[in-house]
C-alpha cells in the first residue's frame, strides 16, 4: 500500500517493522495521486506515510517527489 511493494520470503520479516524500506518505494500514479487529492481524510494519508517512513527524519525533496505531495496535498503548510 502507498507505493511500495514488497519482494517475496521478506514478507514477514517486512510486516514486523514499524517503518517501511525506502528502497522500496515506488513513484506514485496517478490513481494514487487522484485517491489522495480527493480524500476527506489527508490527515490519515499523511500520518500513515509519516509512521511508515519517518518522514520527518527521512524527508527530502526526492521522498517528497515519489509521494507525489506537491500535487495532492491540499494544505501546503503541512508540505513545509
């Protein structure tokens, strides 16, 4: 879920993790950028991604440019 994927026999290995592999993050679609644009709940996009990859240690321009943030967050200031 939220782009990243998970690679075979690491799958439960992976699921007792509290943070997810950057490495493996993929680019988000649109259809996932979409999804996010018009959710109700940001909120919850947002601080699912901050629990699953750190976001506030881990954020850079590039995360920031897989997640596709700049086009779907609604509230810029939370992007900052």
């Amino acid at each position: 879920m939220y782009g990243e994927t998970n690679n075979g026999p690491n799958l439960t290995e992976y699921q007792q993790k509290n943070q997810g592999d950057l490495r493996k993050l993929k680019p988000w679609t649109s259809r996932m950028c979409a999804l996010a644009l018009f959710s109700k709940n940001q909120d919850v996009i947002v601080d699912e991604l901050s629990n699953r990859f750190a976001l506030e240690e881990n954020g850079n321009w590039d995360l920031i440019k897989t997640l596709c943030m700049p086009v779907w967050m609604k509230e810029s200031y939370k992007l900052r």
